[in-house]
C-alpha cells in the first residue's frame, strides 16, 4: 500500500481508524485494540549499463514521464533480491540480460505519486541479448554521455550528473 492510501478500518479487529500521534508522526491507529498501520516504503533497482561512455537509457512509454528518457529500472517485488529485480526490469524493458558488478547509488524521496521511495541503482554489464524496447518503454537506446536526450526525472538527471563527473572528467 502506497504512502497515500489510507487505512480505514483495523485488521485486527475491524474498528474505523483514528489519527494518532505515534513514534513523533501522526499514523493511523485503532481507538479499540491499539493497532497502528505503518506503512511500507516503495522499492525500485535500475541499471547504469555504460559502453564506450556510451549510456543505456529506455523511453517511457506511460505517465509520468512519457516520451522522456530514463534508465532502466523498475519496482523490487516482495521477496525479491534487489539486485534480481534490476537484471529483471533490463531484461523486460531493453531484450538485454545484464549482470550487476556493483552499487552505484542509493537514492530516497519520492518524486511522484506513483513513484519509489527509496532508488537503488546498480552498475551492470550487458551479457547477452540484441536491444530492443519491450514492456513500458517504446525506444530503448545508447546515447554517448556527451549528448543525452531530455531525462525524465530527478534521479535520472542526478545519477547521470556523477556518471558525466566521472567519465567525462576524471
């Protein structure tokens, strides 16, 4: 359940929810049996696949964002290792099988409704596979970090501001 849903009634015991001060932050609780609903950050992992200083970046095909340019990326199922969930959303967007070879960075702040609370972007190597865009992207590319299309979001924008930074002024 996404930070902005409400709760209206206790699982535990079925009584509508109050708003309650809880741990130094209103939370919704149960007036009856003293359950509290905290709610469950949103969790993405997204690729930065570079070849030459070449990046590999998808374009949306969905709101927010349409038509602008990201890094592959996608939400962390429950269960799911982070680090699979990367490789997996690569492999649905870009037709590419990539392998993780590090951490890049870790990225918290929701930038939108539906979006991630918390980003974490993993350097990967492409290892199998011919580009192709699939899923919710309608264009898959690499572009030289030189000349980027227009970047959907801020951590997109973010993360490639440390890529040029290192790459591009060493």
């Amino acid at each position: 359940m996404a930070l902005s849903e409400k709760v209206i009634f206790c699982p535990q015991c079925g009584m509508r929810l109050i708003m309650k001060e809880c741990r130094g932050r209103s939370r919704q609780a149960c007036p009856a049996c003293g359950w509290t609903y905290f709610p469950d950050p949103k969790v993405a992992a997204a690729v930065v696949v570079l070849k030459d200083e070449h990046l590999l970046l998808v374009r949306r095909a969905n709101n927010p964002g349409r038509g602008l340019w990201t890094l592959p990326a996608g939400f962390v199922d429950a269960g799911e290792d982070p680090a699979s969930a990367a490789e997996r959303e690569c492999l649905e967007e870009t037709s590419l099988q990539v392998r993780i070879t590090g951490v890049f960075e870790i990225i918290s702040g929701r930038e939108h409704p539906r979006g991630a609370d918390i980003l974490i972007v993993y350097f990967a190597s492409a290892i199998e596979g011919e580009l192709r865009a699939h899923d919710d992207v309608d264009e898959a590319a690499f572009f030289s970090l030189r000349d980027l299309p227009p970047l959907a979001f801020e951590a997109t924008k973010r993360i490639v501001t440390r890529l040029k930074l290192n790459h591009l002024h060493p």
